[in-house]
C-alpha cells in the first residue's frame, strides 16, 4: 500500500468535501476504494449535517452526500463513492421527518390507505410492510422516539411535532387483549402506542 492509498485518521479539510461531492456524482475510475478513515461529518439528533463542527450551510450538498449514505454491518454509517469510503457519525437517526399526509387518491377503505412522510431531504417515503413505523421508549426520559425505516437500514426520526399529528389521526384496534393506537397504510396497521 503507497503511502497515498493508506487509510488517513485525520478529518479532511472543508475544500475535500467538494472532492468528496465531486466523487459522488462521477463515474468509478477504479475498482477499489479508497478508505479515508473519518470524514469529520457529524450527522445531529435534528438532523443538522455537521463537517468538523460547522453546519453544512448548503441543503444541496446534503442532498448529495445522502445518496451515497450507507449503513454498515457494524451499525455505523459511511459515505461510500465508486472512488472512496469513510466514516461519519450519527447521533440518532441520518435523516428526520418533518411532514406526514394520507394520500386520498386511492380507495376509501381505512386498509387501503397510503400514509406519506416527508424527510428533511425532501424524500418521500410511503409508510407500508417495506417502511414500517416503530415506536422505541427513550430510556431516560420514557418518551416515545418514533422512527420510520427509509429503506437500506437507514431510519429517520419522525418529529415530536408530526408525532403528536400522527396520534391525532390515529384508530384504535384491539390486538392480544390490548388496545393499540396506531395507522393504516400500506395494507397494515402501524403501531404507535398502547391505550
């Protein structure tokens, strides 16, 4: 391995986040990548994309450097180019949802409907048996963090805001001697909480 092939542990510098877009968008000019260790990219809990501490101040770049976002086998998260891969951090989830609606425009029918969700990258997701919404319980404070699977492992926190909505427009159901608040989309209930 050359000295120019080995993996870095220091962050790069802002101008290399250029190169980074740069690689996303261009086409493999070789057949291995290049492990650059951490890229300083540091995703918040409000879904704020930080590169060494600063806030990504273009949405653009966000946009961009998400759909080359993977989720690894280790749990973490990494930018992965044809050209390059490197670690970033993710304090909860890579992704928030900051909008939900029902999409009308198919049957009446309460199993029928298609519940939509809006990511703060303006990604569209259906809630369905591929994206299920999952309540988990914050073990310190005892709330409910609801999240919604994106596809490819990667979740997205839904806001406290579009939460307590979702409740509002929730039908309750009984299941297993419980009764359970939730939705319907996608062809299945969705779970949010017990009554």
């Amino acid at each position: 391995m050359t000295a120019s092939n080995a993996p870095s542990s220091t962050p790069p510098a802002p101008d290399q986040l250029e190169r980074i877009a740069a690689a996303a968008t261009g086409k493999p000019e070789q057949r291995k990548q290049i492990d650059m260790g951490h890229y300083g990219i540091r995703i918040a809990a409000d879904g704020t994309w930080y590169h060494q501490d600063a806030p990504f101040t273009r949405q653009s770049l966000v946009k961009l450097f998400a759909t080359v976002l993977h989720r690894d086998e280790d749990g973490g998260y990494s930018l992965r180019t044809p050209v390059e891969r490197g670690k970033i951090t993710v304090d909860d989830a890579p992704f928030t949802i900051v909008e939900a609606w029902y999409d009308d425009t198919g049957s009446p029918e309460m199993t029928s409907r298609r519940l939509m969700l809006r990511t703060n990258i303006d990604r569209i997701v259906t809630a369905d048996a591929e994206h299920r919404i999952r309540v988990a319980t914050d073990p310190e404070t005892g709330e409910p963090r609801p999240y919604i699977d994106t596809g490819d492992g990667l979740d997205a926190l839904i806001l406290r805001s579009v939460f307590y909505d979702l409740v509002d427009k929730a039908e309750s159901l009984e299941r297993d001697g419980k009764t359970v608040l939730g939705l319907w989309s996608g062809g299945m209930f969705h779970e949010l909480g017990t009554l």
